[in-house]
C-alpha cells in the first residue's frame, strides 16, 4: 500500500479527536440550554459602588458577590478596619489610603478600567480619595469621602462649578432635609455654594441602621456635577452584614454595544444514553469513498447529536462553593432587617445578628468544602499539580494513554 494511504486512519482519529474537543471542550458546568452562540447586548453606563462596610475582613465573599452581580467598575468602601495583610478581591486593585489617622477608606478599581487614585492631603480628621476615571472617551472625577461621626471639621468645596464629577461616601451629616431632626453639618452649603447635586432626601430609603437604637438614618450621601444629573440613577441595595447599606450609582447613556458571548458545553445534564443510541444511528449508516468527505461527515453528524442531547449555556457569576441555602439564608437576613424597621424588638435585633454570623460561617465551611472535594479530586496528570505528588498517577505507575503511529 502507498505510503501516503497508511497515514490516512492516524490522522483521521488525530484530527477527529482534536476536532471534538475544540467544539466540546467546558471548564464549569451551565444551567440553562443553548443553541449556539448568541451576541448580547451590554450597557455603555457605569456603574460605581459606595459602602461603609464595617470590617472588610469577613465580607469580602458577600462583596465579590455584589460586584460581579452589579457590573461595579468602582467601590468606594469607608471603614474597611484592615489589618497589616492584604485581603485579595478578585478582578479589582486595592488602593488603600496610608495615612496614620485613616479610618480605612479604599477605592477599588475594576482591572479593565482605566482610572488613577491619589491621597488627598488636609489637616482635618476627613479622609478622601480622588479617583480620575475614563470612560468610553469621557474623563470623569470621583471622590471617595469618610468623616468620623464626632468630626467637626467643614466640607470643603474648592470650586463653584463642577463636570462630570461625583463625590460620595460616609459624610455623618445631620441634617433636616434628610430627614434628621437637627443640624452638625451644613450639607445645603455644598449644593449652594457649587452646581453639585445632593442625590438623597429624606424621602429616600435609609442606609444605616443603629442596631443600639434600634433607628435608621442617611448618614451616606451622594454627590454628583449636575450636568450628569439627568442620566445618573441610584438604588439602595440589601446589605452584606453591614450596619450600612451599598448604594448603587448607575451613571451613563442608554447606548448599547454588541459582544459575543461563549456558550459552554453541560455535560452533567446529558443525556448519555441517547447521544450513544442517535450516534451509533448515524454512524452506521454513513457511505463514503473519499476519506475528507468522511471526516466531515462523522464529526457532523456527531455535533448534531450533541446539540439534541448535550445542552449548552452561559452561567452568569458563576461561584461553585455557593449553595441554595446561602441564597435562603441572605433572603432571611434582608426580610430581618425589614422587621427591624417596622418592630424595633430585642428579639428581631438578636435574629438579625444571628443571621448575619450564620452566614459568614457558611461561606467558610461552604468555601472550605468544596476546595477539599476539588483538591480529593486531583491526580497527577490535573494541571498544575506536582507529578512528584504520592497521588500522582506516576507514583501509582499509572501511565496516561498513548497512539501508536502505523
């Protein structure tokens, strides 16, 4: 037989192998069927964060959480109380402020985005970041405000007019027009003296909660320039075992832009046993001479199987330690502090706590779990694991397969 002949079967299976695995191939399972790829629409807005988090420390899973929930380029977090070490939030840089008397403020920036932070030095008790972010061609300034609760010192506003600028964070300001019943800053100062923008009043939902008291305030304002006024939008979302709420500042056009989507295999849900079945159908009934036309046939008809029987999907914030009773627990803990605001009890106070500790217990033991059962699971021909390991399949002489070339 020619030489040229013999090499056919080899590469045949070569290249059908390869084939199937660059059509098939899935690191995390989906939910949700899918017939191919689909381009998506994603908004042009930008989207920033502000928290008075509490303690950065325990919270760090529950934020992840809500910054790939909300699409957050930008965080502005007050009181992270962080101790030497540095806490890792995945896809965001940490920019910490450094000064002695810092009450922890830190701006975290989303790696895609283009933004530079700076300290801002004063002689006050008032901690503050400036953030210059650009945005699809647009320069924006944002700055990352905490004034202690027993400060006395005023908010300075350095000039009378303002673009495209946002000032916000944990201001401790007592005012009527949010809904206090007396004065210790002059808040109508800012918005009188400059064109910024006090986006709350004290119509607005409430973002802190006194847990000795038992009352609710809005000590977390939100500034903004007001030639963004019109296109700019806030929400007060549930919290993350924080006295504070996170609010939501969405800033930004309606425009939209496409972008493609890649849709994953789902081989937990297939269905084995009628892929193998509708395969061996086709298969066998193929008739060809030419030995391209019937590699394209066979992997042809093997993806068709596939899609009836295999489904495909996209996971959104895909997190594989977070289990449906997390999602149970976080629910009880938001309906808890609703109750607080409605019945001021002992008994709904301690309920909220105990909440709040069981759910960060949770995400340990959950996290903790399921790093044991990924790392059971390896052997020494996984990525990235020592082959000189005792589980390794070298240790076992386990050999992995090989193709012998006719």
């Amino acid at each position: 037989m020619p030489r040229n002949l013999t090499k056919n079967p080899y590469e045949l299976r070569r290249r059908l192998v390869k084939g199937l695995r660059m059509a098939v191939s899935s690191r995390t399972a989906c939910d949700k069927s899918a017939t191919g790829n689909k381009k998506q629409t994603s908004s042009k807005h930008l989207n920033l964060l502000q928290l008075n988090i509490l303690g950065l420390q325990n919270k760090t899973t529950e934020l992840q959480h809500i910054l790939k929930k909300h699409d957050i380029h930008i965080a502005l977090l007050q009181e992270t109380l962080l101790p030497k070490k540095k806490i890792n939030i995945t896809g965001y840089t940490q920019y910490r402020c450094l000064c002695t008397k810092c009450q922890g403020i830190m701006t975290l920036i989303r790696n895609d985005t283009q933004a530079t932070v700076k300290q801002i030095q004063n002689n006050t008790d008032i901690d503050t970041q400036e953030i210059l972010l650009w945005r699809e061609g647009t320069k924006y300034t944002i700055k990352n405000y905490y004034c202690p609760p027993s400060s006395t010192a005023e908010i300075n506003i350095q000039l009378p007019h303002y673009t495209r600028t946002i000032i916000a964070g944990d201001f401790n300001a007592h005012t009527p027009s949010l809904g206090y019943p007396h004065y210790n800053k002059e808040i109508e100062d800012v918005t009188n003296a400059s064109n910024l923008h006090l986006l709350q009043n004290k119509t607005t939902p409430p973002t802190f909660l006194h847990r000795a008291h038992n009352t609710t305030s809005r000590p977390d304002l939100t500034f903004i320039s007001t030639d963004i006024t019109d296109s700019s939008k806030i929400t007060v979302l549930e919290d993350i075992g924080s006295d504070h709420r996170p609010i939501l500042l969405n800033i930004g056009t309606p425009g939209r832009y496409q972008s493609n989507k890649t849709t994953r295999w789902n081989y937990k849900k297939a269905n084995w046993a009628a892929f193998s079945q509708e395969t061996d159908t086709r298969l066998s009934s193929i008739i060809e001479t030419d030995i391209n036309s019937t590699y394209t046939t066979i992997v042809s008809n093997i993806l068709q199987a596939a899609k009836k029987y295999i489904p495909r999907g996209q996971v959104k914030k895909y997190k594989p330690f977070w289990t449906p009773e997390l999602d149970k627990l976080v629910k009880e803990r938001n309906m808890a502090r609703k109750t607080i605001k409605k019945k001021t009890t002992r008994e709904n106070k301690t309920t909220y706590n105990k909440l709040t500790g069981l759910i960060r217990y949770k995400i340990k033991t959950e996290k903790k779990k399921k790093w044991t059962t990924t790392c059971e699971q390896l052997d020494g021909w996984s990525k990235g694991l020592d082959p000189s390991a005792p589980t390794s399949r070298k240790a076992t002489n386990n050999k992995p397969p090989t193709y012998k070339r006719h």
